[in-house]
C-alpha cells in the first residue's frame, strides 16, 4: 500500500506535504502491526492442532496458529489498523488536491489517458478495504466526501446526503444515495456501507479520455455487502436544461467507459435526475450523463410525424400517377430510362420514410439493440439509395449528351442504372454495419441512427451524399453549356427537350435533397439550436411532396398524359351511360 500511494504521489506532482503525511501515517501503521505481540494460545499444543487469537488491543481481526514440534507458530494475521481517522483520512487529503478543480485542464497533458480511471478505482478498493466499527464515519473534503456505516436488515432504510460545490463559485449540488428496507432485509447479518461522492471526477475522466459525453451531476462510489443487488440515486442536475437528453450510467471498471446497462432512469426533470442502479463487482460508481444533443422537442414530433405522413401519402400518389401514364410518357428511349429513375427515387425515399418511423420508436435506451441496427441499416441504405438514384439520373443526361455516336441497349441501360441506384448504396451499408458493430460504434447512444462521437460511422451517408451533389450540380452546369447548341429543327431536338426536363429536375431536387441534409449534419455534429432542429425536420417530412410536385406534377408530358386519360375516362363514361339509356327506352317485349 505504502508504494502504490508513493508512485500516485509522484505521478501526478502533488504538493509533497500531503505525501510525506499519508506515507508516514501508513508507514507507522505497518510498524504497530509488526510490534504486536503474537500472543500464545491456550491449551496443548499437539502437532497439526490449530488455534486462533484475537488481534491486539485498537486492532482488528484475528490470528491464526498451527502447533507444529510442540510449539505454536503463528500463519495467518487479519490484524489492521486501517480506521476511518489514520490512513483513509490522510488518503482523502492527498485525493483532494488531485481531484482540485483547478487541476482538471492539467490531465489532458498526461501521457496515461487511464489515469483517472485509475484514481478511480484506487479509491473504491481502499474504501472497499476499511473496517468500520460501530460508529459511522464521516470524512469531508472539498473534492472528495467518504460517509460509512454499518446497517443490517432491522434497519428501516438507508440514505447517505452530499452536498458539495462542483466549480470556483459558491453553488452546491447534491447527491443521494438511498438503500431500501426491503434490499436491507435480505442481509443475513450487519455489514458496512461505504459511499464516496466527487464532484469534479465527471470532467477529470472527459478531459483524460477526450470522449465527448458531459457528467450532470456528481459521481457517487458506492461500496455495498454482495447481498444489496439494488440502489436508488438522486442526482440534482449541474446543467439545469431541460432541452437535454438524461442517460443514468454506471462505470464500467474493466472497460474504463460509462456504460447505460447499469441503471435505469426512473424520473426525469429540468432540476434533478432519480435512477436506479445495480452496482456489482463491475459497477461501483455512478452518475448521469448529459446527451450533446437537445432533447427532442414535442413541436419537433409533431412536425416530423406529420410531415411523414403527407411524404408517404405524395410518394403513393406519385407512384400511382406514374403507373396510370406509364405508356404514354416513356416512348422514347431517355423519357423510358427516365421515369425508370423517377419511379425508383420515389420508392426508395417512401421506403427510407417507412423506415425512419421505424427507427423512431426503437430510438432511446438501446433495449432494442438488433432492431435499432436493423432499422438503422436500413434507413441509410434506402436514403442513399435517394441520393444515388439522382446521381444515376445525371449520369443518364451524360451518356445523352456526350456519347452520341455509340449506344447501348435499353436493357443493358437499365442494368447499370440500376447497379448505380442499389448496389452502391447496399455495398457502403453493408461495409459500414460490418466494420463498426462489432466494437458497438454503429449506433448512435440515444438514437436508431448512425453513430458519429465515437466510430463517425455518419460519414458513410454524409460523404456519398455531398460527393453526388457536387456530382450532379457540375451537370447541370454541363447541360446548360451543351443545350445552348442544340438546333431547334435538328433531329436531336426531341432528344435534347427531354435532357433540359431531367436536367431542371435534377437542378431543384439535388439542392432540396442536399440542403435537407446539410442541416442534418449540423444537427448530429454540433450542438445545434431548436431552430435548426426545426428546419430539418421541415424539409426531410416534405421530401416525398417535393418529389411529387417537381418530378411529376409539374412536367407537361405528364400533365398531358393524365389530361388525355381523364378525357378519355369522360367518353368512355358517356358512351355508357348512352347504351345505358338507349337499352332502357326500348325494352323488349315478351311473348304474349
């Protein structure tokens, strides 16, 4: 003990003072204990016979001894003297200048990014350590507080109460510890409780780690008998925010990370947090996590919800619309191949929407870990599958502009569109889930969606998509060059009017599409504000009516194509009605 207190002291540079004190106090203590005398049993001593003795005087334990050629040797010694006012006392004030909140941006310059966690721990197993007598203990620093006590199962409950300052001000938070009567009913017999409170060890392990997660509250130690499964903790908030998201967490203390399976958020609000927690040989110590994200607001809901519905029900129609004129505006071979694309966008986005709501009532506490990755492979392969199909669009105005002398056959066409449309999209969804799930980095803490502070999985969707925008805006930059050549009474005219259709397109869809995402990445990466949020969610629910109105509604061949059916519904309508009339005044007679 004494060597492992000698290498903290030197590793993090402390004031000696507060060294040479604690090394004395446990360098005094091994002397007693090596002073004590051994003591003699009563009784013969035969050989192999066994005998113990109780430890010395302001000593705990016991001593073991083994007769062995008529005399007693002694082979086990639990004798201690660590107590609540020598050792532990003089361990507080040396972890009370590490823990200093002055000292928090110093632990970014250490070369050992698992100090901290070490710090950790080595205060768990000290107190793990100590022998309380009948008398609690209560030992109180600025940065570091230890209460203890026995209980045991007469007990009607058990709470231990921290209030401390967790920065240079005045303010203080609180946290609590509360053991139940019925957990403490399932003691066999009196064991001590220790619990230990740090007000400044949440940011000391962010800025020794660099993970982008904010401690809320304080992180409370809590040291229990095997026989206690479950604890309630209250947090009171430091950041009192209500537009943050609230994750319970224990330590994990072989992975040195928070980890969201040891606790359980029980209530919720803007000035505290109540959870309930199940410390084991794992998790020891606790505490609440801030989301970098804002909460999800109910107007963002509502917006998102509505917005979808009326994308699903545009993307139905546009599809429906497409199928009633599908024979009247796919004559020619670029008008065929490009209703093909209009017709695969519309599908895959109705799709992608499918599956958004999907991942919105898996998303939360990962209880629904398969489906959440389920869901989330599948939004990303059907949103770049969106994204791809306007890139195989573009390339379709290239081949028609560009090569003119050569063709290939519509199916062959129609092969490589759709290679582009879906295979690109699956082959990068399909790498992205492979190589990022099994270290658990697909998946965003909070949400079905990919992950970006840990693996930044994200780049698998927001690279291909911007890459395509680019791609698609220097096309119709090309188009523009190009069209301005063409020979109004050329051959090529009926060709080059189809390119400018799908060029305009392509021109209000890629910006539309690319914008919606660009506020979507803003909205994962940074903290963004609700307004932000907002015009997010406005433009990916309106997607879907975007598609309907500038891919179909407003192109004239289809406006024409649907006119005509709708003519040609009302004269087939009125010849019947006419044989409908003409059979009904002229009945025919039976025979008399």
């Amino acid at each position: 003990m004494t060597g492992m207190l000698l290498l903290s002291c030197l590793m993090f540079l402390l004031p000696i003072e507060p060294c040479r004190t604690l090394c004395q106090a446990a360098s005094k203590s091994k002397q007693k204990v090596s002073a004590k005398p051994h003591g003699i049993c009563d009784g013969v001593c035969m050989d192999n016979s066994h005998c113990s003795q109780p430890c010395p005087p302001d000593t705990e334990g016991t001593m073991g001894f083994a007769c062995r050629k008529k005399k007693w040797h002694k082979i086990t010694d639990t004798c201690r003297t660590l107590n609540a006012f020598n050792i532990f006392e003089s361990y507080s004030t040396m972890a009370n200048h590490i823990l200093n909140s002055k000292s928090i941006s110093n632990w970014t310059f250490i070369p050992e990014r698992n100090s901290s966690c070490v710090l950790l721990q080595s205060v768990n197993s000290f107190a793990r350590k100590l022998f309380l007598n009948k008398d609690a203990i209560d030992i109180s620093d600025v940065f570091i507080h230890t209460m203890g006590t026995i209980v045991s199962g007469n007990n009607t409950g058990k709470n231990f109460t921290f209030s401390m300052r967790v920065n240079d001000t005045n303010n203080e938070i609180t946290g609590r510890v509360l053991i139940s009567r019925d957990e403490l009913r399932k003691m066999p017999f009196p064991s001590q409780v220790v619990s230990i409170a740090f007000p400044t060890l949440g940011a000391i392990l962010e800025a020794s780690l660099l993970e982008n997660v904010t401690v809320n509250g304080l992180v409370l130690s809590v040291i229990l008998p095997k026989e206690l499964k479950r604890i309630s903790l209250i947090f009171e908030k430091i950041s009192k925010s209500e537009e943050k998201r609230t994750q319970c967490v224990g330590w994990h203390s072989l992975e040195s990370r928070w980890d969201q399976q040891a606790c359980e958020i029980i209530q919720d609000n803007a000035h505290q947090a109540v959870c309930r927690c199940r410390p084991s040989k794992l998790f020891t110590s606790f505490s609440i996590l801030m989301s970098p994200h804002i909460l999800e607001n109910p107007i963002l809901t509502y917006i998102t919800y509505i917005g979808l519905g009326i994308s699903i029900c545009s993307l139905i129609l546009c599809l429906s619309i497409e199928a009633l004129v599908w024979s009247q505006v796919t004559k020619t071979e670029i008008s065929y191949l490009r209703h093909v694309c209009i017709a695969n966008i519309a599908a895959t986005l109705l799709m992608a929407d499918v599956w958004f709501i999907v991942a919105s009532f898996l998303s939360g506490p990962l209880t629904h870990h398969n489906g959440c990755v389920a869901a989330t492979f599948f939004v990303h392969f059907f949103y770049l599958s969106v994204f791809f199909w306007m890139l195989a669009k573009a390339l379709l105005i290239l081949y028609g502009i560009l090569i003119v002398f050569h063709t290939l056959s519509k199916s062959a066409l129609v092969a490589s569109l759709f290679s582009v449309g879906y295979g690109c999209p699956l082959v990068i969804a399909i790498i992205t889930v492979a190589v990022t799930e099994p270290s658990k980095g697909y998946l965003q803490p909070d949400a079905c969606w990919l992950n970006w502070d840990m693996t930044k999985a994200l780049l698998a969707f927001v690279v291909p998509a911007l890459a395509i925008v680019v791609v698609n805006l220097i096309t119709v930059t090309l188009v523009i060059v190009k069209t301005q050549r063409a020979v109004i009474g050329s051959s090529m005219f009926q060709e080059v009017r189809a390119i400018v259709r799908i060029s305009k397109n392509i021109a209000i869809l890629t910006p539309l599409l690319g914008l919606t995402w660009g506020f979507g990445i803003a909205t994962v990466i940074n903290d963004s504000s609700l307004a932000f949020h907002i015009i997010f969610s406005l433009l990916n629910a309106f997607q879907g009516f975007f598609i309907l109105v500038f891919g179909t509604i407003l192109d004239p061949k289809i406006r024409e194509a649907l006119k005509s059916r709708v003519t040609s519904a009302k004269w087939i309508s009125r010849i019947s009605e006419n044989i409908s009339s003409e059979f009904s005044c002229h009945p025919t007679k039976g025979p008399s």
